[in-house]
C-alpha cells in the first residue's frame, strides 16, 4: 500500500496553500497526457492512455446479444476494470476487488445516465437482439486519478469503435441476422455524449485537478464530475467535507476545462489515427 | 473439408514467413518508471509486458537465498475470442508461472540477495501463439533492466512439425493443428537446456530434430535481443555522460 509520511504530507499541502504543486503544476493543471489509438487488432476499438504516471489499455469488443422480452434497449455496455499484476502488488494489495468494482460502477452508471450511443440507427431487433459493448479496461500503471484515465481512454476507444453493418431478415417471427463480409462495411459511433471524468482532490483548504497518487493518499476528500462536450454533468461522486458554494465553483470550472479537455482529446486522436 | 494448408507449395507459411524464421521482435524496455524493471515484448503479434521489482523485504524469514514469485496473466481482450472474467488463476496461468518461476530460479544468482523475493509479473496483451516464450524472453530483460544479477541469459523458442516439415516460432493458427509442438528455452552462452515443454506424441527423431530447430530459433532471437539490450545500455551510458558535463 502506497503511503505519505508526515513531512512529505506537510511539505505537499504548504506547497498547495502557496498556490503551486510539488510536480510543478497549478492547482487546476493536468499532467502531460498521450494517447494511442487502434492498439489491439484483435478488439473492435481500443486505446492505450498515458496521464503522468498513470497508464491504461482498453479494449472495446462488439457482438451482438439477446435482450430480455419486455426490453427495449438496443445497447448494453458492460465495463470491467482489471489491475495487471505490476500496477497492482505495490499499490492494492487485498483491496483491488473493491476499487474495480467501484471504478466500473462509475462508468457504468456514467454512461447509462448519459445515454451515449443510444440513437436508431443501433437499432436491431427491440427485444430480441441489441449491440453489447464489452469494455475491458486494464490498468498497467498506477499513479493516481484512474478514473479521468479510464474514462478519457474509454471515450478514445469508442471514437475507433467500428459497427459491422447488420442485416436482419425476418421468418415468421424467427429473426435471421447476417453480417456484412465486407470489412470495410461498418460504421463509427458518434462519441460527442460520451462523458468523461474531472476529478478534484482537496487537501487543506484548496482543490488541485488531477491529483497525483501523493495528492490522492493524503487528501481529505475527493470530487468527481463526469461532463460531456456539451458540458452535461452525468455523474458525481463526492466524498469528504464539501458545501454547497465550493461545489458550485467547481462545477463551472469542471465545465469549462471538460470542454476544453475533450476537444484537446479529440483533436489527438484525430491526429494519431490519420497519421496510422 | 478440405483443411486449410499451413505450408503453401511454394513453401511459405500462413503470415509468409519461410520454415526457419522467427517472427519480427520488437522490444520496449523499461517503460514502466515505477517498476524496477520492465519490458514490452513484441513477437509478431504476440504482444507481452514483464515487470520486474525487487530485489526487496520478505515478510517471513525462512528460506535462506532470495525466492522469486512469478504470476502470469492474459488479457480478456488478449485473443479474438473475448474471455469470461475472474479467469485469472485459471490452470494454464498458473502452470505458465510456475515453469518461468522454476526457469529463473536457476539461473537467477539468489544467494547475493537473502532473505529477499523478486516479483515477477507477466501480463499477455494480445496472444498469437508462443505467449510462454514470449513472456520468458521478456522476463529476462526485464530482469537485466532490473540489474538483478543472472549467470546468463534466458532465451526461448518454439519449433513444431507440421505437413513434413519443421517449422520455428509458431503461430496461433499453426498451434491450433495441435501437432508435435516443443518449447525450449535455453541459455544463451553455454547453450544448455533451462525448459523444455512438450506434450504430444511424436517420435524420437522427430523430438531431437525439433529440438535443433528450437535452439537455431532461440539463436536467431537472442541477437535481436541482445541488440536492444546493448542500444538501451549504451544510451543509458550516454545520458549519464550528458548530465555530468553539465
């Protein structure tokens, strides 16, 4: 288990009052990000995401699932965090199951209440047949503020997401669903709602974006938005001793820098993929 | 049905590689700053991460020489076929580990470091035949990146039989076929034999003839191997020297 001694801790929050960060940053400054897309041949999209320290891969898979009658969802997205052995021994220890469950239930419920992807042209057949999204997120490297790196790789991944084009013919009833051969038949998934997270951490009494795993062990709590491009807020996550004017200061700062960010990261990716 | 061929007449074989080649090596090493040592290992598209750290404190005091604990795992998204979750110590995992555990323990010099373990983990990101020789050659890089003392290096081929012909380096198709398949890892200097796995039914000449082969392939990768170790150590040298002019 990662761990701050009391000078370290001393040093980190004198620095803070003061307005710098012991890395050199301001308060509400990313660490240098990199992101590569199209990783994994053998995943439908994927990326590999680098925030300071902090380094994640992720794979996204499409195949096509069977949904329950009375359902009328033409999209499941199922995320599942996994710490590789390296990140994981110095880090976790026992507590690794407990953080991936909860890095994937933010995700999840994220992108539910955002209703990314959720558009008729998914559509297959309304309570027989809908796309699932398997999101296998695994994380190399700890080094604080995973889930701005997951969600920010998560995002790039889905914006290389190629959908093979379905045809669907229909028998009495019996549904047939054929897949074009073609490969180069397949369509991209609009990402604009697909959030990401901004997460705050507090120590004294000053908030820094994007702690680092210093920042992170030794804050008294910790924000995090999730925000679209349109700067929709989706999902917040809170703990510590926040009011109510604190948190409404930093919703707009979270509005403005999500935008910021997402547009920086699209740009990015938009680079990278042309350039490969 | 008529099966797929693995050899084409003209000899080549399903990714256009002849019978005695290995694929494209590509390695990354020490990537991963908080580790002591790591590396990503590219066989064609056989892609492994091995970190090392460690040497460091054992928590009980029993055994007398430094122990290694090696774990090994695959990522779901690692085959084109996507895994069931919570398939981390499935039984081939842990059998891959052990066999690198055992590996390295012997070439490792345990004595100089008591009462201390390495941690040895392995991560598949994407499997296309090979993963256990891949991920022992990335181990030991890891394990020079490290600077973990070894009596030589560790480095390790697979070599099969198929349609008449023997062939190195296999691929996910040609392990699929499922016939008499071996590998080997050797040591690179004195070229004695740190790992053989076999497990099918062929006959002796065939066994010894595989063997030749597996060691010709373990040849051809330790030189792409040591290249890289030497480029990486000469450009450490070099960045040691740009900051002392300073």
């Amino acid at each position: 288990m990662f761990a701050v001694s009391k000078a370290e801790k001393s040093y980190l929050l004198e620095a803070i009052a003061l307005g710098t960060r012991v890395d050199g940053r301001s308060l509400l400054e990313y660490r240098p990000i990199s992101v590569q897309v199209g990783v994994l041949p053998s995943a439908s999209g994927s990326s590999r995401l680098r925030l300071g320290e902090t380094e994640v891969l992720v794979g996204v898979k499409v195949e096509v699932g069977d949904v329950a009658e009375a359902s009328t969802e033409n999209i499941q997205i199922h995320f599942t965090v996994e710490c590789s052995g390296s990140a994981n021994a110095d880090f976790l220890g026992r507590e690794a199951e407990n953080w991936s469950s909860e890095l994937q239930s933010a995700l999840e419920s994220a992108y539910q209440a955002a209703n990314v992807f959720d558009e008729d042209r998914l559509k297959l057949v309304p309570g027989k047949f809908c796309w699932v999204f398997n999101v296998d997120i695994l994380v190399l490297d700890t080094g604080g503020n995973m889930l701005d790196a997951i969600s920010m790789a998560t995002r790039a991944a889905f914006s290389t997401t190629l959908i093979p084009r379905v045809y669907i013919q229909e028998n009495d009833g019996v549904f047939e669903l054929e897949i074009d051969d073609n490969p180069n038949a397949c369509d991209r998934l609009h990402i604009h709602r697909a959030p990401t997270f901004l997460t705050f951490a507090l120590l004294g009494n000053n908030f820094v974006l994007d702690p680092s795993l210093q920042e992170e062990t030794s804050a008294r709590g910790k924000f995090s938005v999730a925000v679209d491009t349109n700067g929709d807020i989706s999902y917040v996550y809170s703990f510590g001793l926040l009011d109510g004017v604190e948190m409404s200061k930093l919703l707009t700062i979270v509005k403005k820098t999500g935008k910021l960010l997402l547009d920086r990261l699209d740009h990015s990716i938009e680079n990278d993929s042309s350039s490969t | 049905m008529p099966r797929e061929e693995l050899i084409s007449p003209d000899g080549l074989r399903t990714d256009g590689r002849r019978p005695l080649e290995v694929r494209k090596i590509t390695c990354r090493i020490g990537i991963l700053p908080r580790a002591d040592g790591s590396c990503h290992l590219e066989m064609g598209n056989t892609v492994v991460l091995a970190t090392v750290y460690g040497p460091r404190e054992l928590s009980s005091r029993q055994p007398f020489s430094g122990i290694i604990r090696c774990e090994y795992s695959m990522a779901t998204f690692a085959s084109t076929d996507r895994r069931r979750r919570g398939k981390k110590s499935d039984r081939t995992s842990v059998e891959i580990a052990s066999s690198i555990k055992k590996t390295f323990e012997s070439v490792l010099l345990t004595d100089l470091f008591p009462h201390s373990r390495v941690d040895v983990y392995i991560q598949v990101l994407q499997a296309d035949g090979g993963e256990r020789s891949a991920a022992i050659n990335a181990v030991t890089i890891a394990m020079v990146n490290a600077g973990i003392p070894m009596k030589d290096l560790i480095i390790s081929c697979s070599s099969g039989y198929m349609e008449n012909t023997t062939v190195m380096d296999l691929n996910n198709v040609e392990t699929l076929v499922r016939g008499p398949q071996l590998t080997l890892a050797i040591y690179a200097h004195s070229g004695k034999v740190a790992l053989a796995h076999w497990e099918s039914k062929a006959a002796f000449e065939i066994f010894e003839h595989l063997i030749a082969v597996a060691k010709e392939g373990c040849l051809q990768i330790l030189d792409v191997i040591h290249s890289n170790i030497e480029k990486y150590s000469l450009r450490l040298i070099a960045s040691r020297d740009s900051i002392s002019r300073k």
